[in-house]
C-alpha cells in the first residue's frame, strides 16, 4: 500500500547525503551536532526490524508487565536460588541484547 | 559575550581584585551540559593572565551543585594539594552575567577523552598518567567531614553503599520507566554489601573527560558538581568501570592504563576486594543519569540530539551491568 522506496531505504540514504554531502560543506563547529544526527538515523533504521514480541511473551511468563517484573526483581523474587532464577536472568540478558541490537550493536561483538 | 556584560563583568573582577581587570579574548570553550565554560585573556594590573570563567546553562540538572558549592569545593581542593586550575574569584549575583558564575586560572592540556585514550592505547597503557591519577584520588579522600566550608554537602551517609541503592531506586521510582536490569543490578549490590568506611569527599565524576592531562600528568582535576560525602571506592570504581574505558575495555583504569598501577598511585587505603560492587555501582548511575537526561527530552522540558542519544547509551550499560552482577556473584559463591 505504502510507496516504494519504503523508512529503511530513506534514512539510509538520508544518512549517506547527511555523512558524505552535508557534513563536508559544514563549518567544523557544526560537525559534532550532524554526526549526532547520522547516529540517531542509523538507530532508528535498526529499530525497524527489531521485534520485542518474542521476548515480551516470555515477560508475560515471569510477571504482568515489565514495571510487574522490576517490581519482583526488587522484592527478591527471582534471586538467586529461586526456582525462576535462571530463567529470568536468561530473559534480561536476551532483553538488553536486543536493546542494543537497536542502540548500540557494537556492544554485542 | 556582550559589551554591556562584558563591561559589567570587568566592574565586577577588577572590585574582586582589587586592581583593575581588562577582558581582552573570549571564547566559548566545550562544556558540559549543565555549564558554560569560556576561556578569558585577561590583564591584572596590566599584567595579563589566562583564565576560565565557569557559570550555568539554562537548564541546569538538579542534582548537580550551584557554581558557588562548586567553588567552594575547589578551593578545598587546592588547599588539600589536589591538582586543579587556582580558584580566583565567585560572583553570587546573578544580575552581572545572567548567572552566578565563578573565575579560575587556565591550565594547559587536554581532557578530550577519546584522544587520551588513543594516546594510552598507542603506548599499551599509561601507568605513569594512571598512578598521577591515582594520587590526586588520594587527595582528594584525604578531605573529610565535617567541614564548615562545605556544609552544603549535608550530614554524611552512614553507610554510603546502603544509601547509594536507596538513592537508585527513589530515582528509578521518580523517573516512572520500569528499568528491570537496573533492579537487578540494584539487588545485587543489596546481597553483596560492602561494610561501611569512614566518609570522606569523593568527586563523584573523577573519570577520564573530567582529567585535564598534558603529557603523563594531570594538570587538573575538573568538573566538581557532583562531589559528596561517601566511600572513597565509590571513586575508584567510577574510575574502572568499563562505560568509562573510551573503547580500551583492557585498560582497566578509565581506558589510560592499568588498574594496578592505580590503586599503588592511589596508596594502601585502596581495598580492591570493594572495587567489584562500586564498579557494578558506577555502571547503574550513569544508566540512571542517562535515563533522566534521555527524560529531559521525552517530557518536552530540553528537547535535543544530545540527551535523545544519551539514553541510547543505557542498553550497552545493561550489558555490563548483567556481566557485573556475574562476576560479584561468582566470586562470592
């Protein structure tokens, strides 16, 4: 329904003229400000495929809701030794795993 | 700077000082996001000097000291023989400048933090900048309450682990975004507790950025808004923890060398064993200031790319919180 060429292909290329057009022509002082600029596109563009669905079923198994399920970290619930340990330390490493898919993908080299 | 502050701030300086001051160049230097810092070639006198004049952005974090705490805590700072620029003179009055603002002398260096940790990384490691740093921790610990100067601290935690969990979660609980790694973070510090110390003042952002260094040595120890009473490792573990390494994740001590040489600059009143919970401690609180600065901008208050990218910064500290929390758990086991 949606004209081609579809978000990922527009930030993508917005981000190359960003980098290789504007940031050239700019006076030095606006360089950090459009570099900036570049990362939040190249963020937003990995946010596209990113798909919490998986993860936030297995959330539904520990707790009702994510604030349900810091609630429950706090209150002891799943420290170690409890039966759900595991598995709830299992579902926060996957969970900031996929976090930084989106924000920071060089944390997961 | 306009002529008519310009002109007010030289009335101002040349009463401080008791003889006339004369600003010649000035310029905007890179700050932070809470200051303004500008770089001033002044003459004293008619002799000429280089200085820095610090004052407030618009929108200044709360939980950050006014300029006048900050001035305060330098010159306790210089009088302890920490290495940080003279402090020369504080103006309360809003109405010369638009915003209290203090004057200190200029040192020479950088304090770029990427460039730093290329330098160190180009020589496998600093040790020699990394034990400098270590001393100037030192110093600074070596300030300890109470002190009438520095009654705007407050009354000293009793136990400053226990305290910085409270802390954490009465953030975590203002901000309203569940944060489940953080919890767990926060929870593990609570199993793993660290006895209590003796307060003394830790900087609270002694981290490489706030180090101002020319060759091996420091030349300043800036940026002391968020100095407080508490466990001088809370320092040493802000230091190493691994957000702060500039992408030189081997060079334990904030990406410059070796966290060895460290803790021999810093002296025999380091405990390395209290190292694990305050690193895991660092990693929390800089996720909990990136999650209200990414807030500044989500709530409308101070919308821009800065504080939006900041709270993208939080998903790689969680990461390296889960690690944390490992670790502290495999060692105790």
């Amino acid at each position: 329904m949606l004209e081609a060429p579809d978000a990922a292909d527009l930030l993508a290329t917005a981000r190359d003229s960003l980098l290789q057009k504007l940031l050239p022509a700019l006076p030095a002082h606006l360089h950090y400000e459009a570099r900036m600029a570049a990362n939040a596109i190249a963020i937003a563009s990995r946010a596209i495929p990113a798909d919490p669905a998986p993860l936030a079923a297995r959330l539904a198994e520990l707790a009702e809701d994510a604030a349900g399920f810091a609630a429950r970290i706090r209150a002891g619930e799943f420290a170690p030794g409890a039966p759900r340990h595991a598995e709830a330390a299992a579902l926060l490493r996957d969970m900031a795993r996929l976090r930084c898919s989106v924000s920071a993908p060089r944390a997961l080299r | 700077m306009d002529e008519a502050r310009r002109a007010a701030l030289n009335a101002w300086l040349s009463q401080a000082a008791g003889t006339p001051v004369e600003i010649g160049a000035a310029s905007l230097l890179s700050g932070g996001a809470i200051q303004q810092n500008w770089a001033i070639s002044v003459t004293r006198g008619g002799a000429a000097e280089e200085w820095v004049l610090r004052t407030d952005n618009a929108a200044t974090l709360t939980v950050s000291l006014p300029r006048t705490a900050e001035y305060a805590l330098l010159r306790a700072a210089f009088s302890a023989d920490v290495t940080v620029p003279e402090p020369l003179f504080c103006c309360e009055d809003a109405s010369i400048i638009g915003a209290p603002f203090f004057v200190m002398r200029r040192v020479p260096g950088t304090a770029t933090a990427f460039r730093l940790a290329k330098l160190a990384a180009a020589l496998g490691g600093d040790a020699e900048l990394v034990r400098h740093a270590g001393k100037e921790m030192a110093r600074i610990h070596s300030i300890v309450p109470p002190r009438d100067d520095l009654a705007f601290l407050g009354a000293p935690p009793a136990d400053a682990g226990v305290e910085f969990v409270r802390a954490m979660r009465e953030r975590l609980d203002a901000a309203g975004t569940p944060r489940p790694v953080l919890e767990w973070g926060l929870f593990a510090l609570e199993r793993h507790p660290v006895p209590p110390l003796a307060p003394v003042l830790c900087h609270n952002d002694f981290r490489t950025g706030n180090l101002m260094v020319e060759g091996h040595a420091v030349t300043a120890v800036l940026d002391w808004e968020f100095a407080a009473w508490g466990d001088p490792h809370a320092d040493l573990g802000w230091f190493c923890a691994p957000c702060w390494r500039f992408g030189n994740l081997a060079l334990e001590a904030g990406g410059l060398g070796p966290r060895a040489a460290l803790l021999e600059g810093y002296g025999p009143a380091a405990d390395p064993s209290r190292l694990p919970f305050w690193e895991l401690a660092a990693s929390i609180r800089w996720a909990v200031i990136a999650a209200d600065q990414g807030a500044r901008h989500l709530s409308g208050q101070e919308r821009g790319l800065e504080l939006a990218l900041t709270a993208h910064i939080i998903p790689e500290l969680e990461l390296d919180i889960l690690r944390q929390v490992e670790d502290l758990d495999a060692r105790s086991a």
